[in-house]
C-alpha cells in the first residue's frame, strides 16, 4: 500500500490551528489526507518532486518515453482498431484526405510525396507514439524516410491492395487462401530486413470516436522508420559516384557489392599474409630445435602448419567480412543485411574445413607414430588400433558436418523456424529419419558399435558369404573387404553386426587349418603320419610350437578319410601351409602307395 506524502511547507504553514482528528479505519484516513491537498493546494507535481529523487523523476519520464501512447481505448473491434486520439500534433485540415480503403491510403502518401507536400503525406501515418509536441516537426523527415523505404524494398505494392474500406480481398473461382474473402483490419505491405530479424510493414484500419475509420501506416511502422533509414539511408558520398556504379540488383546497389567483393580479396591476402607468417615462424622454431626436438615432431610441427594454411586463411578472411557485415560499416548495411547470412554460412563452412584439416591430421600423425611404429609381436593392438582411428575419425568429422549445417543455417530467419518445425514435429520428423535416414544413420551407429565391440578388425582375416577376406577399411557406413584373388567386396556396416561372419583373428591370429586326405583300405596309415608329420615340420611356415597330427576320422565302403592338422603364427600362413603339405602328401602318395589310391572295385561273377 502506498502512502501519499505530504509537503513539508504545507505541513507547516502557519495558520494551521486545529489538528485533524484519528480517522477510525483507512476509508477515513484517505478522505482525510484527500481534503488536506485539497484544502491547502497542494499540487501534484510539489509531491513528485517530495517522494522522487532526481534520478528517479528522469527514469520515469524516459520509461514514459519509451512505452508510449498508441491511443488504444482497449475496446476491441474485429473491424478496426479502436482509439481515443489520433495524430493530436497536427494541424486539422480543411478537408480530410481520403484514407477510406488500403489501396487509397497508399496512392495518398504516393501523390503526396510525389508532390513533394510531405506535411500532407504525414496525415496517412499513425504518429500516436510520437510526442504531440513532436509530430508536426518529425512529420517531414518521417514521410520522407517511408517513402525511401516503400521504394527502395519495393513495397509500393498497388496491385495486392484491395480497394474496399473492409480491406477484403474477392476471392477468384477455385482459390482456398485463407486471407482471400475475409474482412481484415490490418494488412502486412511486406518485411524489411533489420540486423538479424524482418521488420513488417503494415496498414491498419483505425476509428477515432464517431469518426469514419481510416487506413493508416501502423504506429508500429512509424516507429520503426528512423532505424530502418539509418540502415538504409543512401551515403554522401553516393552523390560523387557514376549512375551506372549506382544501378540497383536486387534493391543492393551495384557499388556495395564491388566494395563487399574488393574488401573479401582484401581479407583474403590478409588471411594468407597471417597464415603464410605463422608458418613461416614455425618454421624457423622448428630450425633453431633441431637439435633438441625428434625429426618426427619436427615435421609434424610443420606439416601441420602447411595443412592449415588455406582453410586458416579463409576462416580470417570470412571472420573479417562478417565483422564487416555486423555492422562495422555503417555504409553498406543494405548490403550487410542480405549478404550475412551467406558471409555466416562461408564462416561456419571454413571454419568446419579447418576442423577436419585438424582431425585428418592428428589422426594420421597418431597412426604413423603410435601404430605404424609397433613390431609385428604388437599385431593385434595394431589391428586394434587402426580400428579406433578409422571408425572414430570419421564419426567426428560426420558429427562436424552436421553441426556445421545447422549453425549455417540457423542465421536464415525462415530456414531456421523451418527447422525447428520439423524437429519438434514427431510426425514429420518420425517419418523422415523412418523413410530417408534410416539406413544411412542405422550404418552410421554399427560403424560406432563395431569400433566399440569389435567383433572385426582392420587387418582381420574374415569369411563372409563363403569369401576369405581381409578387412581393408571400415568407413562411414560400410566395410572395404579385401579378397584373396584382389576383389574388393562392398559390406554395409550392419551386416556386420547382424550376420555371422567367421573371423579367423579376433582373439589371436595363430591358425590351425585342416587336409583331409582319401585312402584306400589297404595303405600304411603309420607310415602316412610320419611322412604328414615330416613333411609340415620342414616347412617354413610351421609355427614350431604345435606338433602337425593326423587321425582317421571317417570310414565308407571304398576309402578311408584322413584328416590331418597343420598350424601356422596367422590366417594366411596356415591355408597356405595347408596348400603346400596336401600337395606333397598327394606326391608321396602317388609314388610311394599309389596302389592304394581311392580306387572303385567291381566283382566279376561266372554266370551259369
């Protein structure tokens, strides 16, 4: 609850003899101190000045200021805007000016300006949140500024006005808008860009009291006309350029893109100069710490200084620009306001350009010093390896991607509502990751499970779809299978998760490989083992650590099957070890107990 403060002075005052009595409750004690400020006039403005300090009393004038009167009654009409006053500051004409419908309000402030009577112009502009003293001397520039606005954007847009005071648009034969056919108090002439949002532009249909309503420039509108004429307001210097340096693409005139372009070449050598500097320098670092820094760091030091330098050079020469276009040039703001977006996305695209330079390179260099460096008895951590750093290389790199194509076009104002629509729309969302990112994400994620489970390696030996294969790469969303006869075969990620795949390396890459051999009843099957067994042991490809073995494993009606193990350090070793030793066995074989060679036996019989 507040208390009214009385004056000192008039608290004081002699004369003064009786003493109010106590009031009995707060009804009272309000008439009271009412008839005592009215006993004594005492002025408002006397108490102001009592309960606000000097600095309070200009903040409440400048809030007042601020906020504004647009007039409203705060009665609502779905025909029109209701309002108590309307343009006080002005003179009253004569005759008033013929505001009765959209297109008649346009073609007003046109004739007017044209005429060059801009106090006329001013009376179809709701100029409510202008101070009254103000309105007549602010009238001028105002109309003036609009209509450099209106033509500049081309907003003088005559053929979508409708000519009926109901601002109603007849709808033709067949048309579903939603605007055509309904009576309308208020309609959008278009948007102006304005830093980093769209200013609309509107008419609106307002009722003082009694009086017939009319269609005016919005008080919006007019308030927001000084800021957009200084962003757009032609430069002094224009006037001292060539017509044809003036020719206007797009509402941009053609020397704001001239001074836009020479200025990004201009950040261009600048960039270059920096990035060429910086290498430069490390280089001569790196010369000086020869002697104290490894050759490998050395290089790497400057390999990376040389990746860096186009995609550095770019990332400084658009951050310059962008710079520019934010408003560190106050006389290209038209061009500034059309070209940021597109100066962002080449920021955020140089800058992702970077990152993956970045990336690219640490991973290789962790490759060449922490992988490829490794002896063969460190074969499986290799193999383990090389898998982290394909799989999740690329995965970064992805996720870069993506989140470069948002940040890009989160500075489009449409493009970014757009996204944010279909992101939080399950529908729409559901069925554009169901129907078109499905089988590209789903790769994407077991690229990401095969990196953390393991279930194949690069450098494993695999079988798959009856192919002996070794693992070659492992990409985005599938798996480079290289063949024993130089194929190549393509493999989806998933597949490699869904289906069996036979790999020879996963736990350790020592391989044992089975011969079968076919005999006859009748060969020397000890005489079979010694050879089997001396025949593997001389072989370079043994392992020298499991002892080669042979067994009778299967018994039919004409031969015997023989089934032999031959052990080899890997996947390849073996096959091929297993290749070598049946081969030699089919030799000896042949020369030593051909006659017990498989062979077909027929029993002749005398027939009677």
């Amino acid at each position: 609850m507040s208390a009214i403060y009385i004056p000192a002075s008039a608290a004081n005052e002699e004369g003064r003899s009786q003493v109010a009595s106590k009031p009995d409750n707060l009804a009272e004690y309000a008439v009271q101190q009412i008839n005592t400020i009215k006993d004594e006039n005492i002025s408002v403005s006397g108490i102001t000045e009592e309960i606000f300090d000097p600095t309070e009393r200009s903040a409440v004038q400048q809030a007042g200021t601020l906020q504004g009167d647009m007039g409203l009654t705060g009665e609502y009409s779905e025909n029109y805007y209701l309002l108590n006053k309307l343009n006080v500051g002005l003179p009253p004409l004569a005759e008033p000016p013929n505001l009765a419908t959209p297109l008649a309000t346009l073609g007003f402030f046109q004739s007017a300006v044209m005429k060059q009577q801009y106090d006329l112009a001013a009376y179809a502009l709701n100029m409510n949140l202008i101070d009254e003293k103000n309105q007549r001397t602010r009238s001028l520039d105002l109309t003036k500024q609009l209509d450099f606005l209106l033509s500049e954007k081309e907003l003088y847009v005559f053929d979508d006005m409708p000519d009926r005071p109901d601002g109603l648009i007849e709808p033709p034969l067949g048309n579903d808008s939603s605007v055509m056919g309904i009576p309308r108090r208020s309609i959008q002439l278009g948007y102006i860009e304005y830093r980093e949002r769209r200013v609309p532009v509107y008419l609106e249909r307002v009722r003082v009291g009694d009086q017939a309503p009319v269609w005016m420039f919005s008080a919006q509108t007019v308030g927001n006309i000084e800021n957009l004429y200084k962003q757009y307001h032609p430069s002094e210097f224009e006037r001292y350029l060539p017509t044809w340096l003036k020719f206007q693409f797009f509402g941009i005139a053609l020397w704001e893109f001239s001074a836009l372009i020479l200025f990004f070449l201009f950040t261009m050598g600048v960039g270059w100069i920096l990035s060429k500097s910086t290498e430069k320098l490390i280089s001569r670092y790196v010369d000086n710490e020869k002697y104290n820094i490894s050759a490998g760091s050395a290089n790497g030091v400057a390999d990376l200084a040389n990746k860096l330098t186009v995609p550095l050079t770019f990332t400084i020469s658009f951050s310059l620009v962008f710079t520019l276009v934010s408003g560190g040039f106050p006389y290209l703001d038209a061009v500034a306001s059309s070209t940021r977006p597109l100066i962002w996305t080449g920021l955020v695209f140089s800058t992702m350009w970077l990152g993956i330079r970045t990336i690219n390179f640490f991973a290789n260099r962790y490759q060449d010093m922490q992988i490829e460096n490794l002896g063969e008895e460190h074969f499986d951590k290799v193999r383990r390896r090389r898998t982290y750093v394909s799989i999740f290389r690329r995965v970064f790199i992805f996720v870069m991607i993506l989140g470069s194509i948002w940040i890009g076009l989160s500075e489009f104002a449409n493009m970014e509502g757009l996204g944010k629509t279909l992101l939080t729309s399950a529908g729409i969302a559901g069925v554009v990751i169901g129907i078109a990112a499905q089988p590209i994400l789903g790769n994407i994620i077991a690229g990401v499970q095969v990196a953390v489970t393991q279930p194949v390696r690069i450098g494993d030996s695999v079988i798959m779809d009856g192919n002996f294969s070794t693992v070659e790469d492992l990409r985005y969303t599938y798996a480079v299978l290289k063949t024993w006869d130089k194929r190549r075969l393509i493999v989806p990620m998933r597949q490699l998760i869904t289906e069996r795949v036979e790999n020879w390396s996963h736990t350790e890459v020592h391989q044992t490989c089975p011969v079968f051999l076919y005999i006859d009843y009748g060969a020397d099957i000890e005489a079979i083992r010694q050879q089997f067994i001396s025949v593997t042991k001389d072989n370079e490809l043994w392992d020298n650590e499991t002892e080669p073995e042979i067994f009778v494993v299967e018994v039919t009606e004409n031969t015997i099957q023989l089934r032999g193990a031959v052990s080899a350090v890997g996947p390849i070793e073996a096959w091929t070890l297993a290749c070598e030793v049946r081969e030699q066995m089919l030799g000896y074989l042949h020369q030593q107990q051909n006659k017990y060679l498989p062979t077909e036996r027929f029993t002749l019989t005398e027939s009677l």
